[in-house]
C-alpha cells in the first residue's frame, strides 16, 4: 500500500478534491481555537493544514503523522512555501510516531487503515488531552440496495485501503474508545463523519 500511496503523491491532491466539502466539516468540528494543538493523522500532502492554519493561528501547533515519504516531502513543501513554521511533521506510522506531549484535537481523514489498528488509537488517544476532540472520516458501505454507492466504495477502497474489512463499520474501534461518540452518513451513505471526546 505504501508503495500505491508513492505512486500517487504527485496526483493526490486532484484525487481528494471531490472530498474536500467532508473536508471542512470536519475541521470545522474540531472545534479549534487559537494556540491549539492538532495531530493531522495520516497528513498526506498537508491539504489539511491551510484550514488548520486558520483556526488554530501562527501561535498553534500541527502535527502531521504521515508513512509515505513521497507525501510527507509535499506536505513540507506546502508547509514551507507558506511560511507556516508552526508545522511539526513526523515520518512515521500512527503506531510508533514519537509524538511530542499532548494534542488538544485530532482529525483523521481517510486513513481506514489507522482506524482498524487498535495500537495506533491507543497511542493516539494517549497523546491527547483529557476532553480532546477527534474527529474521523472515510469510505464505508451504503446500505446493500445502493448498489451505485456501493460500487464506488469498492473502486475507491481497492485504490486506497489494505484490507476492506471493517468498511461496514469503519469507527467501530475508535468510538468506544471516546465520550460521547456520535456518527453521521455521508456521501449518499458511502462515507462516514464520527465525532467524540477523548475521556
């Protein structure tokens, strides 16, 4: 996968534009404040981060936790050619990254292979305040009659996922983990916008 992901860095941020509506609203819901500190989970070419930017202000933090080298290496161009200096990106799985202290919120942004792996949200959760916000998006499967829907959760999980299991219920490690966890459909039910608190 990681190879796949090599492969698309230069057209990652054409592929993600449809998305980009989910996007802001889960930025939004993050509930961001000045001087924040926020773990951008899987960053990926930092598209994230003009939004971050906006709510969180040059006395904030980003954190960007990305594997692909190919990606993070845009992600620091971006963060560069703006001149956001206030931008920490870590070359690491979400597993192992050695995150530094606690973060006041996290977005995780379609990265199904993170929210399946229960010692990556440990180890998130552990370097996020008491009541942090974490909001998570991403593919799932529509109900079995959309079949269309259905159709184009497979193409887009074939092309971005390493394994679909877990796409009916993709948040289903991640929620018991926080207060308060709440889920909404998305994308005519192919996709999911979760929200919660971590206790």
């Amino acid at each position: 996968m990681l190879a796949l992901y090599r492969q698309r860095a230069a057209v990652y941020d054409l592929e993600l534009m449809p998305f980009e509506p989910l996007r802001f609203e889960a930025i939004d819901r993050l509930g961001l404040r000045p001087g924040d500190t926020v773990l951008d989970v899987g960053c990926g070419t930092g598209l994230s981060f003009a939004l971050l930017q906006q709510a969180i202000g040059p006395q904030g933090t980003i954190i960007g936790i990305e594997p692909c080298p190919d990606m993070l290496s845009r992600a620091a161009q971006r963060a560069q050619r703006n001149g956001w200096g206030n931008v920490i990106l870590l070359p690491a799985c979400a597993a192992s990254a050695d995150i530094p202290g606690q973060a006041d919120a996290a977005l995780l942004h379609f990265t199904h292979d993170v929210m399946r792996q229960p010692e990556a949200l440990t180890h998130l959760i552990a370097h996020l305040k008491p009541g942090a916000h974490v909001v998570a998006t991403g593919l799932k499967w529509a109900d079995p009659w959309l079949w269309p829907v259905n159709a184009f959760v497979l193409s887009a999980a074939l092309y971005s996922v390493s394994s679909l299991e877990g796409l009916d219920q993709p948040w289903s490690l991640l929620g018991p983990m926080l207060d308060g966890w709440q889920v909404n459909p998305t994308m005519l039910g192919g996709g999911y916008m979760g929200a919660g608190t971590v206790p």
